[in-house]
C-alpha cells in the first residue's frame, strides 16, 4: 500500500477501569482476547491500517490505550487533547460505569478536546447480557442526544468491535456518515453488504504486555443472541 495514501486517524479509548479498553484493542488489532488482562498503568499504543470500500481510503488508526483507574485521570488527559476519535466504553453489567461516562468522561472529552471530536460510547460486555445492570435503551439514547456513535461491544466473542472502528473511520472520513435507522434516509449508508474492508492486518503494538495471545477465539458469536440489535446513532 502506498503510505502517502493513507489517513492517519488518532483513536483513544476512555472509561473506568475493567470495563475492557485494552481488551476491545486487542479483539481489534490482534484478534485476541485475554480473560486475565492486566490493569493498564500508563498508556499504550496500537495501530490497524484498514480501506474503506465505500470511500476508496486507508486510514492508519493510531490507536491509544489509556488506564480507567482514577489515579491515571491527569495523565490520560494527554491522550484526548488532540486525539479525533474518542471511544467512550463502559461496562453493561456495571451502572456505575455508563455514570461516568455520562458525568464525567463525556464532559472531560468535550472541554478538553478538538471541537469536531468524533465521540463513540462501546457498551461492552455485551456477552454478558444475562447479567446486564444498565438499560441499553436509555444508553442508546443518552448517545443519540449527546451526537455520540453507540455501539453495544463484546470484546470476548468480537461482537460490535469491527463495526465500532469502522463506523468511527467512516465518520472520520465523512462527517455526514451515518449508519442504519437512525439518520435521515438520504444519509444512510448500507454497511450490511460491505464488509469486505480489506483489513490489511498491517497491525503492530509497541511497548505493551498485555497483548500476549492467550486466547485465540474460536469465532463462536452465538453467544450474544439475546437480541438483534442496531448498532449505532449518530
Ligand atoms: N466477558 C467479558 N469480559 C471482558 C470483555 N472485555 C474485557 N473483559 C474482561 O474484563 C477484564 C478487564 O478488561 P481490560 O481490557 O483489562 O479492562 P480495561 O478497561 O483495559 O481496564 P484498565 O486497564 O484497568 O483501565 C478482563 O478480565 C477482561 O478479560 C468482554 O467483552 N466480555
Ligand atoms: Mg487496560
């Protein structure tokens, strides 16, 4: 692939800790998931160059992997000032989580961040609905009011994940994007049919353990059949 063809895209990945930030990265650019991850301290950097079809461009996400837990707030400050993606992720089976999101990363994102920002919330853990503490429709939403792109995630069985970052890039290569049954009909865009990205898998992690493969899935998805649902607003 010519380099100079390609769209360099600056992605981080917010939220409290455990809710699975490192975990959706890997699932991404490494195909991998890890159910002893280790707590991120610090921050980490991955990339994933993937062609988007329906544009006819590559973007090179330059994808930051940033620690939940409260101590690292000021730091993972550095990461959102000039990022043009944030991924906004909590928890479903943990309320406290979406809280957050809503009263703290969402407002710290937008104060602190470029102003056309393009903000996604991954509700993750969607494997684990059975167990599920926040509404999804209310997240689902709290997304739409806030502009935010809402996907429900599970970075253990890959549900979510590549449609996540593909509908960020798309965004991020056009902002009147729009994905499924929530934008005006002329703006929709069929990505049911177009999933053919050409994931270059020209992927690479630096200075970051915790993407060891541990656990090679075994591309089960039919765990998360409770429901079908839509995958985002915008
Ligand atoms: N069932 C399930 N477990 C997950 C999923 N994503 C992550 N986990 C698990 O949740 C725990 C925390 O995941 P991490 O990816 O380390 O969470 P994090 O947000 O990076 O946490 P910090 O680095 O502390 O901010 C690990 O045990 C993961 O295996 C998921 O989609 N489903
Ligand atoms: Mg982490």
């Amino acid at each position: 692939m010519n380099e100079e063809n390609i769209i360099n895209c600056k992605i981080v990945l917010l939220g409290e800790t455990s809710v699975g930030k490192t975990s959706i990265i890997s699932r991404y650019v490494h195909n991998t998931f890890d159910p002893n991850s280790l707590t991120t301290t610090g921050a980490s950097y991955a990339y994933k160059i993937i062609y988007l079809e329906q544009y006819n461009k590559s973007i090179k996400f330059e994808i930051w992997d940033t620690a939940g837990q409260e101590r690292y707030r000021a730091l993972t400050k550095i990461f959102y000032k000039n990022a043009s993606i944030a991924i906004l992720c909590y928890d479903i089976t943990k309320l406290d989580t979406f809280y957050e999101i809503k009263n703290y990363w969402f407002n710290q994102v937008k104060d602190n961040s470029p102003n056309d920002i393009i903000i996604a919330i991954a509700a993750n853990k969607s494997d684990l609905y059975e167990i599920e503490q926040v509404n999804e429709e209310e997240a689902r939403n709290y997304a739409k009011n806030v502009g935010a792109i809402f996907f429900t995630t599970s970075a253990m069985n890959s549900s979510g994940i590549e449609e996540l970052f593909k509908a960020v890039g798309s965004k991020f290569i056009d902002p009147n994007f729009c994905y499924e049954d929530d934008c005006d009909d002329d703006k929709k865009v069929n990505n049911q049919n177009n999933n053919n990205e050409n994931n270059d898998n020209n992927s690479q992690n630096e200075n970051d353990n915790n993407y060891n493969n541990n656990f090679k899935l075994s591309n089960d998805k039919n765990i998360n059949l409770k429901k079908k649902k839509k995958c985002c607003n915008i």
